[in-house]
C-alpha cells in the first residue's frame, strides 16, 4: 500500500512534509484550512483553486519513479497480490503495474463527471478546459466537471471494498510505502493483515505506531513482526531488491537516465 511519498522523487509534492508539502504551499489559494481543496462545497464556491492544482498535478507531466518500477518488479517476479494506492497521479499504471493488480482507492483522473447531474464527460475535453485555465463545466446542466478522484466526504471507488477483504484473507507480507496512514478508510489496511503476517514500513517517518487509539498499529519494538526502514521510498526498495538478489532485474526496469 502507497502514499504520496512514494511520487516526491518524480517531481510531485505530497500533503504533509513540513516546508514542501501541498499543505504548507496552498497559501496562494487563500483556503480556510488546507483540506478545504478537496471538497465538494469549497469547489463549488472556489473551484479555480483545485483545478489549478489539477493542473499542476495532471497525469503526462511526471514520470515514475524507481519505488513504482519495484511495485512492477513484484508483479514481474509474481509476488504482488495486489497494490492499493492512494495516489492519483497514476504513475503506477505509467510504470506498467497492471489494471487488475491495481486499485486506486482515491480514484485518478481517467474518468470526469458532473458534481451535480453525474453526466460523465470525455477526459480530453476535460483536459484541455483545465490545460487553458477555464473551469470546465457540464453540457448538460452547467455544473461542475470533476476528475474522478475522491474528494472527502466521497465514498471510495467499489472496487477497493470489493478486494480488500478477500486480499487481507490472502496477504502475507504487507509493504507499507510513503504514507502518513492518516487519510482513512485507506490507513486501516495496514492493520487488517492477519496477526502473524509480516509488515514494512518504507517512509521518510515513523507512523503509524500502536497506541491506545490504534491498538493493531506497528510495533517495531516488542515483535518480529513489524520492521521499518526510515528513509527515502527509493532507497528502502533498493535496499529490498539487493536483499532478495533481484538488482539486475530491478535494474533492467528503470529507464535509462
Ligand atoms: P501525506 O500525508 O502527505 O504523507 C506522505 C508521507 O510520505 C509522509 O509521512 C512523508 O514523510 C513521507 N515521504 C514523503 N516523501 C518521501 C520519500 N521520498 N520517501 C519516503 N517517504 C516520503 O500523504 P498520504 O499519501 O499519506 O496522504 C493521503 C492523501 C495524499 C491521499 O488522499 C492522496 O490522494 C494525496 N496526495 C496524492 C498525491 C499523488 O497522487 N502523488 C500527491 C499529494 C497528495
């Protein structure tokens, strides 16, 4: 499972990094609080401050980076059961992570459609409104025309509530990538492996620990089952792949510079 922190070496900021993070930069959009970006009543009284965010983020302006290539690696080598990602910037699928191994549990912006009367909307259409700085709107009903991806308050895709409970059956190691674990439902998957499943946070920070609130979070001190490897997500999965004897291979994947 993935956050934003596994896109920060492509160019993309993520939420909560102090100084770098969308958070801490929204001020040009002059927002009540940060969240306020993604949801539905702000982008109906101010929807210019998302869709120029949209803009900067859109899929085709980053490329992947080598922690998207070792989520490919696992599918290559016939170990990933499934990646769930909370990312839109869809730079798994521009790694070659395949459709049916992928859920996009915050949605991406491969489908567009009225926040009003739902009339979906071509995505190119809706690029080039967003590409020359106009809000698009509906045909239909002159509502707004938003990429589908999951605002706060919005239900996530079908599909994550498909999968999830008949992967977690399944799973025996989870890999934790560049998240804070604190946007929920997503955070809860990494308490949903069984007991005595293994689990690996790669991030920047320690998170997601156990406390009174989060009774099944990591514990890295007082079992075996949790590790971590504080660090960037591209170093951690290198230091994956030399473990498991895969450098070449992980090698062959990435592009040359
Ligand atoms: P977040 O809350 O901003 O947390 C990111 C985490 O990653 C933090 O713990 C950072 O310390 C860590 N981190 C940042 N860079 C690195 C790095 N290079 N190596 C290791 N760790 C790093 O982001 P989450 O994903 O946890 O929050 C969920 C939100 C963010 C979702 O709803 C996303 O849609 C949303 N988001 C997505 C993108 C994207 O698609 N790339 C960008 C920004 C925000």
């Amino acid at each position: 499972m993935a956050g934003a922190g596994i896109s920060t070496s492509a160019g993309i900021p993520d939420f909560r990094s102090p100084g770098t993070g969308l958070y801490d930069n929204l001020q040009k959009y002059d927002l009540p609080y940060p969240e306020a970006i993604f949801t539905l009543d702000y982008l109906r009284s101010k929807p210019e401050a998302f869709f120029t965010l949209a803009k900067e983020l859109y899929p085709g302006n980053f490329d992947p980076t080598p922690c998207h290539y070792f989520i490919k690696l696992l599918q290559d080598k016939g170990v990933l059961l499934r990646h769930y990602t909370q990312n839109i910037d869809t730079l798994e699928r521009a790694a070659g992570v395949r459709d049916d191994l992928l859920v996009e549990a915050h949605g991406s912006f491969a489908q567009a459609a009225c926040i009003d009367c739902s009339h979906r909307h071509d995505t190119e259409w809706v690029k080039s409104q967003i590409d020359k700085d106009a809000v698009p709107r509906c045909e239909s009903c002159g509502g707004i025309v938003k990429p589908s991806i999951v605002f706060f308050g919005e239900d996530l895709p079908r599909r994550f509530g498909q999968l999830v409970s008949e992967d977690f059956e399944k799973c025996d190691l989870l890999i934790v990538l560049g998240t804070s674990l604190t946007v929920h439902p997503f955070a809860g998957l990494a308490t949903m492996p069984k007991p005595e499943v293994p689990r690996l946070l790669i991030n920047r920070d320690s998170v997601g620990e156990r406390d009174i609130l989060n009774p099944d979070g990591f514990d890295f001190i007082r079992t075996n089952r949790d590790a971590r490897y504080l660090g960037s997500c591209d170093d951690g999965v290198w230091h994956l792949a030399r473990g498991l004897g895969w450098a070449s291979d992980f090698e062959a994947l990435l592009p040359e510079k």
